[in-house]
C-alpha cells in the first residue's frame, strides 16, 4: 500500500493509509516536522494546503530519516527513488539519485488547480531539498523548465565556478 501510494501516487492507497492511521497521527506529524499550517489541514482533509518552507521541512525531515540506516528507512528511500510522473527525477535522474513525490490536480470547478513536485537531490555539488508548488493544472510536464533552471542555479552557486555577481 505504501509502495503504490508513493510510488504510483495511488490516491486509494493513499485514502487507506490516511484511515488507517488516521488524521490526527498525519497531523501530529506534520507539527514535529515543522509543518504546523499544513497540519491544522491534516486534522481534517486527505489533502493539504502547504507553503513551499513546510514542504522543504517536510522533505528535510525525510532525508533524515531516509539515510539514517533506521528501521525502514532503506525502503522508503527505494520507494522514493522509484517515483513515476515526477518531473524533479524524469529531469535529473539521469544524472543523480532522486527522491521525489510529485501531486497534481485538475481543472476544474473547486478551482484547486496544481502540479507540484518535491523531493531531494543528491547532486555532486552536495544535497538539496528542491520544492516546486504551482497552480498548473494537472500538467507537471510544465515543471521541467523550472526545475531545469533551479538544478542549474544550484550547481552555479554550489559548484567551483561560482558566478560573480
């Protein structure tokens, strides 16, 4: 179920994690991690509003957790590294491992349009926590520019060549 829900971004699986372990533990979570906004959210709805900096913390988090060699964190790094329509690793994957879990909506009448990605890049010129949060409907493909640019400009000002300004 965790593996389609991050993997395949299966909303069903996602539904059945969220009654499983209910909303308060999702939001309980998202106050540790520093997320509170988004946790007043979790309390109630399957899905979330959140800021680009809760997201970054969210990920930030993962990453922790992700290379701490914990119980389960190896699998939830393989799952991570593993995820489908994801501009961040359909962009950059080839050159580097990619944790990533993209989210998207549709047009339509609740006006709750958006394509989004977020995830860890672990690039030569060190890890980064990379968010893109938009209100593109059900079009991550549109992502790529931006990510493109944002990868670009972190191995700019991370890399031996920095530009001067």
């Amino acid at each position: 179920t965790i593996a389609n829900a991050l993997v395949n971004s299966s909303n069903d699986d996602f539904s059945t994690l969220v009654n499983t372990f209910g909303f308060q533990s999702v939001s309980d979570w998202l106050v540790e991690v520093g997320a509170p906004d988004a946790a007043v959210d979790a309390a109630e709805h399957l899905y979330v509003d959140i800021s680009a900096t809760e997201m970054a913390n969210i990920w930030t988090e993962v990453w922790s957790y992700g290379t701490s060699g914990e119980a389960g964190s190896e699998e939830l790094a393989g799952y991570l590294a593993q995820t489908l329509h994801s501009p961040i690793g359909d962009t950059l994957r080839d050159a580097c491992e990619v944790w990533s879990k993209p989210g998207w909506y549709p047009d339509d009448s609740y006006n709750l349009s958006a394509s989004n990605d977020a995830g860890i890049v672990f690039s030569d010129e060190g890890d980064y926590v990379l968010v893109v949060l938009s209100d593109i409907g059900d079009n991550t493909d549109a992502l790529i520019p931006l990510i493109e640019a944002l990868d670009a400009a972190h191995a700019s000002m991370c890399g031996d060549e920095l530009v001067e300004p």
